[in-house]
C-alpha cells in the first residue's frame, strides 16, 4: 500500500427531505455515499471533488481492508505524490444517485412502499446528480473547491458543476468527456438497455430478490466496453489470436480472446452492478446536454462561470473524441476564459483516462499546484 | 420500373453431392438460390458475379413482381446503363450458403432427420460460400468471369474467389472490405451473438414453428447497425432530436429519434432474417482471414492471380476503414499486379457502398468497359 492513501472507509451523508429533480418529480430522503483522502487545509480551501463515471463509485482510492486486493478505481491518480496529491489536497468522490454503490438508486427502498424502488424510483439526470453532491459539499462545509474533475460522464458532471454553481470552484477538470452525449453514444446505449429490457428476468424491473437480469446486462456491458477501447489496442490486446487453441474450433464455443475477454467483462460486471442503475445511469448521460437541445450557446452558457479549465482528450478516444474537447475551447475562448488544453497522444481508446498516467499526472499537478498557491497567498 | 431490370425470378441450382467444408465437415444435398439480369454474350465472357453482404440475398437488382415496392438491395448499381451495365454483361447474384433467402442454410430440412438443420447445420466459412458458387458458374457454363464484386461481406468473398480460383476471373473488384475481420468487428458480432443466445426463445437454435428469438436478433441487429453508420451521418440524420415530442418524458420509452430508428430497424430485421443464420453468417465472417492466422503473406497469397484490381473504400467508413484496403493495395503492387484504387469521400460510414453512387458507378463503369473490350477484341 505504499504510494497509496491506504485503507479508506464509506461514510454516508443523508439529506433528509425531498429533493426537486429535472424531470419535475421529486426523490428523497436520499443517502449519498462518500469517501474522502487526505485533509481539509485550514480555510477548507484544498478540496477537490472527483466525480465517476457509469460504472464507477465512490471508492477513487485506496483499500477497504487490509486484505483488500482492489484498489479504487482511480488509485493511479490520487494518493501521496500523485496527480491529486493527499499531501496537499483533501479529495472527495461522491457515488452518485441512480447508482448501486450505496448511494439512493433503484435497488434502494423506496420509503413509501417497504420495498426497493425498481421502475419506480424516478429518471434522473447529471444535473440532479451534481444538485445532490453540492449539499454534502456544503455540509462539509466548503465554500468553493479547489478543483472539479471526472472523466467520461464523470466529466459531464464536471461541466454541469460549473455550469449549476459557477462561484463554486477555483479550478474545472473535464477530461474524455463532452458537452453533450452523441446520436452514435445514445444509440450504443439504447442497444444495451433493450438487451437488459429483452432479458425475461429483467421482469419490469422487479427482479430484486429473485433472478437478475444477468445475460442482457452482460451483452449491454460487452457493448459498452467495446466503446472504450480503441480498434488500434483490440488489435494490439488480442488481434485475431485463438483462445487456449492453435487451430479454430469451427463451433460456437468461443474461438478468439477478443470473444472471451468481452464475455469475462460482461460476466464479471453482473456480479458488481445492478442492472436498473444501468438502465439510470445511460439515460442520464443520454439527457446530457449543455446547451439544452441546442437553445443556448456554449460560449453564453459558460459566461457567469468564475473558474480556469484545464480540459483533457486523449487521441484515440472515439466515445467522446478530441473535436468535442476543442468545442469546450472554443466556447471558453469567445467567452474569454482561461483556459488550457492538452490531446494527450494514447493508443488506448476511452479507456485511456484510466491509463495514460504520466502526461496527464504533469498535467493535472502543475494546474493544481500553480492556483493553490495563489489561493493560499491570495 | 424505368432504369430497372424489370421483373425477376429467383433461380435454384441443386448441388446432388456432398461438399467437403473448412471445417472438415461435409454437407449436401444444397440448393442455392440465385438471379440472373441480362444476357450471356456469345462466348460467356461477360457475366459478372455480384457477392452480397450479412444480410443480402441473391435478389440484388429488380422487382418479384409487378406491385413489388422493394427493388433488390443493389438495384442502384445493377440495371441498364448503371455500373452493372445489364444492356451489356450478364450479373449474376447467389445467395449464402448458412443464410435463410432461398439456399441451403440452418432453417432448411436436414434430409437425414427431417427437421429444420438448426445448430447441426456446420459451420460454413467464406471460402466453403465461395466454394459452392463456383460450382453454379461451372454449371452456367461461364469459364472465366468478367468480374467479381461485392461490398463488405461481399468482398470478402471477392478476394477468396480471387485467392482460391486465381484464373477464373479477369477483374476483381473487392469494396469496403479488409482480408480479415478485425477483433473489434468480431467484438460487435460477438455481443450481437450474445444477445441472440440470451433470448429464451433461442432455445439452443430449435425455434423453428415456435415463437422467434426476436428481441435478441433486433438487439444483434441495432448493434450492427451502428457500425455501418458513421457518428457524423448520425448526427446529421437524428442528432439529439426527439421522437414526436418537443420535451424530453423522462422516461424509459423511446425519446430520441435516434432510439427510434434503431427499434424500427431491429424489429424490421426480425421479420426476414434467421436468428441462426445470423450466428452462423457473423460466424463465417470473423473466420475470415486470408493470411490464415498471420502464418501468409499477403503478397505471396495473391502471387498467382492473374487479374486486375479495382479497390474502392469509403472515408468514414470505420467497420472496413480505407487502411484495409491500402493493405491490399500494397501488397498487390509488391506482387506486380495491375490496381486501381480509390476512396470515396462520404459521410454515410460502412453503408456508403450501398448509397454513395456517382462516383462508384463512374470508377466501374470505366473498369468494366476498358477491359471488357479488350477481351472481346483480345
């Protein structure tokens, strides 16, 4: 555990009433789960909210036990020396609601009827996830962060923070992400939502104590991962190379590693998500976008914002390709914000946001340090 | 039915023996269905062979009868005057073996139990398709081809035909194709697969005369069908509009014209395709790899054909991108054949080969006739 924050434990945070959402309904008493690594400087001006992406949670870093041989999901960035330095900052990853992970979601009761929300629990969106987020940030009481960062709809959130609450960060980190989520990504995402739907323990959604839904939400998640890498490195990985075997079978067994790695992701994925909080959490990053079907333009929608960007694409990425990071650019440009960006050159596709450590570490360090030493002398 | 073939009839060619696979297997008695547009010149040498796609059949060009809406999927390029000249070569389209539009495939009778053949049908490859079809050009009486072609799929088989009866052709125009399928391609047809497989109506392929495994299929289906888009062309056609409305629901029915278009296209589908010819074609296809596992070179590979190429590939398409077939254009020129090659500039991805028209019907229009005469005066 060296070179890590080390063992980390989930706290919960409850807001107590009811919550207005997007689409008009309204949720709650909600729970929202939280962790945090290093410590709050004096003045709580050393915060930095990291937000996950669809399948992530709110465990960034570190270990839950001494045992515990998984680390968070984002241990290469966060920890003593790293791009988010514990030593200096005070980090906090919130799961956001929808999810699974110990935040309120559809596996979660619904107080009005004793049993889990399924179906019921409502459509939410990356605005209402961030609405949510902003009150145990208030609860912990930071007035404004140093830093909002996420990668894929983590960056989404990332974009709506600044947006939703334009005095509450010093710095914004968007990186892999988009202003709003593409016809080809919706129509990935409505394939992996029918393969759920179409799976007969799916049952409505009510499936909770009984059979899950496992075969669908395995294929909707062997589609997703499919958009994460990049043709290039599923040719580097497993190019047309046989499983366990010199010769084809000629049967539908499975042939190639390509084929047996999706299936072990797929399979793998099902005993760690629950298929309702897929089905949440797509439509709301399906509902992504900034500029509100296009009545509003971003240059006018990021003017109120107060913060320095620091924006991350990463060359292979055809989820949410570099041109969608130069129209943020652009956008901050004409609105006459600072802003850096950097296209770090990476073979690994999407995925590279979890991978590509060392340029995006210099990166991130230098932001971070350069404005909290003006924020710490200012 | 101007600038059309007119009415067509589908043709049926019985191959009486057994025929040895790929895989080792045998099968037989086959029927394989085909059509035929224009007319034998004296000498047979001006019949061009068109090889179709995943979901293609042999009824490339016309109509079945008069009050028929639904020309075949070709009629753009096979026709009086268009790239498949009718008023001047004989085109000849035959349906895949494995598939379910008239030739032998898994939903035929098994003749040893009666029944539908289901997963006892083999295994079939591009060559054992390839393999059959000669055997119907032999039956014609045609020594040599003008011309194969096909696009995707369909040029896979160009390039075996080319490969496995290297003098029975004298051009060879494979489009928007590779010598093999890459692992992400085999990634999507996998999770296609997947999806077929999970369907309860499935039941291990013994659906014949019960209910179809049609949620799976269309859920296969939607997944192919955004690999033959490109993400430009589906920004264009859908963006983020939303289907019928003007305000999004919030709910899990369909809210974006792009969700929309891909049921209708998934549950389309279902109403004229196999589920298990869908296995067993995305199966024949991920098999295809002309260097066999890497172990042949290109170049040496296609050493011994005596036949000119036209290669024509599509800037956006990114199911065979443009790089495939530069690599057949490279390894043909270090084997000192004669090649034509050229990509189309469009937006439309894998589909342009289908819908992008002027400039492919100039480039083989061209091809045809410079040789068509030279064998005619030759």
């Amino acid at each position: 555990m060296k070179d890590s924050v080390g063992i980390v434990k989930k706290n919960y945070f409850e807001i107590k009433e009811e919550v207005s959402l997007e689409s008009g309904k309204k949720l709650g008493p909600i729970t929202l789960a939280y962790e945090t690594y290093g410590k709050l400087d004096n003045g709580n001006k050393n915060a930095i909210l990291v937000f996950h992406a669809l399948s992530g949670d709110a465990h960034a870093a570190g270990y839950h036990s001494k045992n515990d041989k998984n680390p968070g999901w984002w241990e290469a960035a966060i920890g003593p020396n790293k791009a988010f330095d514990t030593n200096k900052y005070f980090v906090i990853c919130v799961n956001v609601i929808g999810g699974c992970k110990g935040s309120t979601g559809p596996s979660s009761i619904n107080p009005k009827t004793g049993k889990p929300y399924a179906t019921d629990f409502p459509i939410i969106t990356i605005k209402d996830m961030v609405n949510v987020q902003k009150k145990l940030i208030d609860h912990l009481g930071i007035k404004r962060l140093l830093a909002v960062t996420g990668g894929s709809m983590g960056g989404m959130q990332v974009l709506q923070w600044a947006v939703s609450f334009p005095e509450a960060t010093k710095l914004i980190i968007p990186i892999a992400t988009a202003t709003h989520q593409s016809a080809q990504n919706i129509a990935f995402h409505e394939a992996g939502r029918r393969a759920i739907i179409a799976d007969p323990n799916w049952s409505k959604g009510n499936y909770y104590g009984k059979k899950q839904p496992s075969l669908g939400l395995a294929v909707a998640r062997m589609i997703g991962h499919i958009t994460y890498l990049s043709d290039y490195s599923m040719r580097e990985k497993f190019g047309r190379r046989l499983q366990n075997k010199d010769k084809p079978d000629f049967s539908f067994d499975t042939e190639f590693q390509v084929e047996s790695y999706l299936q072990y992701q797929g399979d793998k994925f099902v005993e760690r998500f629950d298929a309702n909080s897929y089905l949440y959490i797509t439509k709301a990053i399906d509902y992504f976008d900034l500029t509100e079907g296009g009545t509003k333009k971003l240059e006018d929608i990021f003017a109120s914002i107060k913060s320095k960007f620091l924006i991350i694409s990463f060359s292979s990425d055809w989820l949410y390709p570099t041109a969608e990071s130069k129209k943020i650019v652009q956008a901050l440009q004409k609105s006459g914000h600072d802003v850096v960006f950097f296209e770090i050159a990476s073979n690994y596709g999407h995925d590279a946001f979890l991978l590509e450590n060392e340029t995006q570490t210099s990166l991130i360090k230098s932001f971070l340090k350069n404005n909290y030493e003006e924020i710490k002398n200012g």
